[in-house]
C-alpha cells in the first residue's frame, strides 16, 4: 500500500512537473509520542518519518471535526506519502470541546506546544528546527491558521508556562488548511442555516456573538493577515460542493486579506469536492490526488535543500524537484564521459538522438584545404 500510494503521486508530479521523479524514501512510523500535558490531558502524536534523513522538514497536522472530534488518524494516508517524499509528518491529538466545556483557547495552546516539542527535539526525532510547518482540515485548519498568524501573540502564550520547552518559539514556514474555518463570525451565521442544531463555533468558544463579539473577533485567524506577520507561507484548499464550511466567506475571503497584506498565497480549488474528505484514501481519481501534486510543489519551493555537513554521513531531505534535477545532472555527466568511437555510421545518430533520419541535416560541405568528412563529429 505504501508503495502503491508513493507511485500514484510520482505519476502524477511528474506529469504536472516534466521532471524525472526520485524514488520514494522508506517511512518509519512511532505512535503515541507524548508532547505536552495540558490541564491534566494528555497530548500525543503519531510521527511518520523518512528513513535515513538527517533533518528531515517536519509539518505539524491537526485533524479537523469540528473542534468536538477526530483523531491523528485523519492524516494516515497523508502521512505516508508525504514521509515517502522526504517530508516528516507529526500528527497531533488536542483538547476537544465537550458539553459543558469549551474548548477555546485551550486547543490552540496544545497546538502551540506541539511546534514547540517538535522543534526542541528536533534532533531527536531527526527533523530540522528551521523547517517547519503546519497543515489542518477544517477546525484542525482554523487552529493551524492561528497558530501561524498569533501563536506569539499574548492571548495565545501568556498559558502554560511551566511546560517543558515554554521558551521555545513557534515560529513556522508554512501553513497549509483544507477548508478551513477563518472567519468565526461568517461561521456561526452560517451554522444558524448549515447546522442550527449542532452550533460548533458556539460550543468552541463558549458564548453567542451577541454576548461577546470581541471573542469571535480574536477567535479568527483573518484578524491576524496583517502586514506585520506575512512571515509564514500560505496554501489554502477548498471544494466548490462545501456547504458545511462555506467556501466565499471563508477561504477565498481569507486567501483575498492574505493577498492583501502580501503574503505568500498559493490556492486549490477542487471542482465538486464537498467537506470532510482529507482522510480519505489518495487514490487517482480522489480529491486527494487533485492536491496532492500541488502541495508536493508548494513544499518544494518553501522548505530549500539544506547545505549538507561534512561530518553527518546521512542526508538531509532535498526537496523532490531537487533530487529528480540530481538524477538528470548525474546522467548527463555519465553520457559526457568520452566513450570508444562507434562506427561512423551510426556518428549522425548519436549526435541528435531524438530526431529522426529523414530529417537530420547533412554533412557541411570542406572549406578549402579541407578533406571531407564522412560524418558530422561528435558533439
């Protein structure tokens, strides 16, 4: 199945890219790593790794479920892949909201100590410090979203400072939400029609906008597409056939502010794809497969190839597109060793492969004092 999922995306980048694809690394899977215990809860996660990776780039991903449920299991097939394509993926667990409880801000401190954890043991989990982003689906996009835009913010880290790696920043390159929740207002409006039995950002946030309209405001990761935080890049995924997390109101209003504030923004529509489905199997004619190509290209261009030590006898991950461009160098250097002569006439083939007989041009003619070839020379 791993390999299988891995030869689904290499086809796949490869007819979006032109280039030769690279091999998919091995993946090495450690479950139920504990990050951080908040409140008496404990925090965990499930790391998919690519073997043999010195410093492999790491994204921080968070299920979606309405702030109310799901698990890291949402990202077991996403996981894999992109661990094959040199990227590490460590898939986190959160405080969800319960009758009763809210779950605001509560969920976005968790999610600010898992970037805290992974960067601070970064070595031991052979991930690179530098390189990290954040990806979510729906309320798991909202929180990711937060934590990119206001994780230093004061509402968002003036909690929990006796956790053990408190003082680490969390600072991210990227971040990447599928259907996200960005504006929590526009959200509650629409639950009043979507859902109006089941109001998920009411149950989050613990009050109506009409007792605190400040709390939605603060709650929303558009308030923060500021010009002062367009650090962190963007990738923002919706479906056209969404009607639980309306798409007009909420990623497109989003990618619009993030464009505005000059950030760097790269967006994926899926033609009839409704919400819910980033757990689902990627295979050719999934949603999933839509994305998968562009998002492979988006970390490629944000997370660059590290230099590599001269004292560390493992790799660091280049991205994809860079070693496939290795292989072909590698090639074209094995071709431009000097060879024994062939046969002259089999000269004019060799020197333009691609073309055929028919159409190759002829011989020049000699220059004065010049003897006549038999054949073009070798390039």
């Amino acid at each position: 199945m791993k390999f299988w999922l891995a030869g689904v995306i290499v086809a796949l980048a490869t007819v979006a890219t032109g280039a030769l694809a690279a091999p998919p690394y091995e993946v090495v899977i450690r479950r139920n790593i504990e990050y951080a215990t908040h409140d008496g809860v404990k925090l965990t996660g499930d790391l998919y790794r690519p073997k043999d990776v010195a410093k492999a780039p790491v994204l921080i991903a968070v299920h979606g479920g309405g702030w109310q449920r799901g698990s890291p299991a949402t990202y077991k097939h996403w996981g894999p892949l992109l661990a094959e394509n040199g990227y590490a993926v460590f898939a986190v667990t959160y405080r969800l909201a319960k009758p009763g409880t809210k779950a605001y801000p509560g969920a976005v401190y968790d999610v600010r100590a898992a970037v805290q954890f992974m960067r601070a043991r970064a070595r031991d989990f052979s991930v690179d410090p530098e390189r990290i982003g954040l990806m979510g689906d729906s309320a798991g996009a909202h929180l990711v979203s937060l934590v990119g835009l206001a994780g230093s913010d004061p509402q968002f880290s003036s909690e929990y400072k006796n956790d053990p790696h408190a003082s680490t920043p969390v600072t991210v390159n990227a971040v990447i939400g599928f259907y996200g929740v960005y504006d929590m207002l526009a959200q509650w409006e629409h639950d009043q029609l979507a859902r109006p039995l089941d109001q998920i950002t009411e149950k989050f946030l613990g009050a109506q906008p009409m007792a605190n309209r400040k709390l939605y405001f603060d709650s929303s990761p558009m308030s923060y597409a500021t010009v002062d935080k367009n650090k962190p890049r963007f990738m923002v995924i919706w479906g056209t056939a969404d009607d639980i997390v309306e798409p007009a109101s909420q990623s497109q209003r989003f990618r619009d502010l993030l464009k505005r504030a000059q950030f760097y923004v790269r967006t994926v529509e899926v033609p009839s794809a409704p919400h819910f489905w980033v757990a689902d199997p990627i295979d050719v004619d999934s949603y999933n497969a839509h994305v998968a190509p562009k998002l492979l290209l988006f970390l490629d261009s944000t997370f660059k190839p590290q230099p590599p030590s001269a004292s560390n006898e493992t790799s660091e991950a280049p991205p994809r597109a860079e070693r496939s461009r290795r292989r072909e160098n590698a090639s074209r250097t094995q071709q431009a060793r000097p060879e024994t002569p062939a046969p002259a006439a089999s000269a004019s083939s060799q020197a333009a492969p691609s073309a055929p007989a028919s159409t190759q041009a002829p011989p020049a003619p000699p220059t004065s004092g010049q003897a006549p070839a038999s054949a073009p020379p070798r390039r």
